[in-house]
C-alpha cells in the first residue's frame, strides 16, 4: 500500500534523488506548482514518470487550479479563469452557477489531457469584511447558501470532465485575519458563529476529498490549529459537517505550523486526518514527512479508492464552444472591473 502523504517535487522533471526517494516511500499522490510547468509536453511526461515510479497507473496528480491568481498553469499555453469571487459579484444566480460549471469543466479538460487527476478547489470559505486578502476573491462571496451552491457547479464541472475536486479549507479559513503560510491565524468566534463558515463545507460533504485549514478555531480547541487537532475533525469535520470522505492537510511546510516535519506530520495522523500534504519539494523535509506517515490503511484506504472511483473518463463536451463561452464570461467580468 502507498504511504498516508503527497508530496512535492522541485522543478520540471524529477532528478535521480527524486525518483529514488518516489520509488522508496511510495506517496499516495504528487502535488505540482508553477515551478513544476512549462508546457503540456513537459507536464505529460512529469506526470508519467511519478506514476512510473510509485508503479501505480492510477496514482493521483494534484494541482491548485482555481482561477485568478492561484491559477499554476495559465497563458499562453493554457487560458485564463476568472477568480472565483467575481463570478460570484458578476452575475445573476443561475448564470453564475452556469459560469461555475463551465469554468470547472474547462479546468478539468486542461488537467486531464496531461495527467493531473486532482484539483485542490473549489474553495468554500465564506468571505466577510474582514476576510485576509489570502483568501480575498478565491471566497464565492459572502453568503454560505451561494457559495455552496457555486462551489458545487465548480465540482460538477470537474468531475464531469474526468478531475476530482478537493473541497478547502475545512472548518472555514474565511474568519481568518492572518496569512497562514506564514503566522497562525487565530479565529475568536463562537461556535454559534462558526456555523455559518461550516455550512457550505457540510452541504458539499458528499464530495470525495477535503483539505484542512491551519487555524485556531478558541470556540472548539483554543490549543491547536485544524490540521492539528483531533476536537476539531472529530466533532466538527467528521460530527457536524459530516464529511466523510478522505481529509488531507494543507501543506505542513507553511509556518502556520512548528516543529521538525516528522513532527508536524505525526501531528495530522494523530488528529485522524487521511494524508499529510507536502508541498515545497524539499528533500530532507520530504523524508521527514515520509518517515511518520503510516501506509494507507483502514478507513483511510477506502476512503482514498472512493476518491479515485470518482476520476472516470470524460463526458462529451464541445470544446470550442466552452472555451468562446469563457471568453464571453471574462468580457463581461472585465467589464465591471
């Protein structure tokens, strides 16, 4: 069995040591960054030879393909999607949603046609005044109903065009007024409060996979972030939202987090996360996190098939017609800028 982790690489094909650290801890997936993509080319056989590595044709490749700025593969080789946000602010309701769907679906055609199976979208954290310029216009909007309903035509895009959507940043980074990549972000609200950051998150927990927030939530364990804390994905993750597909952190080598990185991953095993999320392609801090993660076992094995039995073959789609479609929609939202 694949060990409990994903890990990151270091740049456009993987060196000896890579390849040799791959074939030796056997992660469950690759995560790729901009540093990781030139053009279609280059990441086909990137993608082929982790998966010729770890020997597993099935083993997934992640990327965070949202739209605006955290968007890793863009032009001129790829095009360009809209941040979620001003879809969101930019349309009526139904043409909104029909927005969400199609921008999915021509981010799944993307990844799908050089190995990427994963997407770590869409976001589903609720927006307020307040709300850190981290997540800023990745956040549909304010309301908790609409940026369910737009999260879901997002996912439904994805997986109708062969990607599995990762649902983030579970219980909710939109309270947040600290940058998590880089100090621990400490949310204050009551837990009545905090039902309205659950709410979308549980009205998508029929999705396959979720990815932790690194925050303090004071209300339910004033000690640990998310990522870290068994109160938090038992009695919200798992009990309240009633998420029950397989949880991944977010990436332990954001300084949200402290400590060595066999640390830091032993922590999210002991909350009962899934997968630890490795992301920087740092080598000894990758066999750090390799050396705790335990092999995908239990409930969290059959949670990882589950997540792969969404990946299926694409839907029929008229390309052309999407890709004039989106450009129609990035007209329209330029013209509100």
């Amino acid at each position: 069995m694949p060990k409990a982790f994903i890990a990151g690489c270091a740049g456009l094909a993987l060196d000896a040591d890579e390849r040799a650290f791959l074939r030796d801890a056997d992660p469950w997936g690759l995560i790729l960054f901009k540093r990781n993509v030139a053009d279609r080319g280059q990441l086909r056989a990137l993608t082929a030879a982790f998966r010729e590595c770890v020997g597993r044709g099935d083993a997934p490749v992640l990327i965070d393909q949202e739209g605006g700025r955290v968007q890793r593969m863009g032009p001129p080789e790829w095009g360009a999607f809209p941040a979620a946000g001003r879809v969101g602010a930019g349309f009526a309701p139904d043409l909104a949603d029909a927005s969400a769907r199609l921008i999915g679906r021509l981010i799944a055609h993307d990844l799908s046609e050089v190995g990427i199976t994963v997407d770590c979208a869409p976001v589903l954290d609720v927006a307020e005044a307040g709300t850190h310029a981290v997540i800023g216009a990745r956040a549909w909007g304010h309301d908790p109903v609409r940026v369910a309903a737009l999260g879901r035509a997002f996912a439904e895009g994805l997986l109708a065009g062969g990607v599995a959507p990762v649902i983030k940043h579970i219980p909710g980074h939109g309270r947040a007024r600290a940058d998590s990549h880089r100090e621990l972000p400490v949310v204050e609200a009551s837990r009545a409060e905090l039902a309205r950051d659950f709410a979308p998150f549980e009205a998508l927990a029929d999705l396959p996979m979720a990815m932790t927030a690194h925050v303090v939530y004071r209300a339910i364990d004033p000690d640990r972030p998310a990522t870290a804390s068994r109160i938090v994905v038992e009695q919200v993750m798992r009990g309240e939202i009633g998420f029950g597909g397989l949880i991944m952190s977010d990436d332990l080598s954001m300084n949200a987090l402290t400590g060595g990185f066999e640390a830091r991953a032993r922590a999210v095993f002991e909350a009962g996360l899934d997968l630890a999320l490795h992301c920087n392609g740092d080598l000894a801090e990758g066999r750090a996190v390799a050396s705790a993660a335990p092999a995908l076992a239990g409930k969290s094995l059959a949670r990882a098939a589950a997540a792969l039995a969404t990946i299926r073959a694409p839907e029929p789609f008229d390309l052309e017609r999407a890709r004039a479609d989106l450009a129609a929609i990035n007209d329209r939202l330029g013209s509100l800028a």
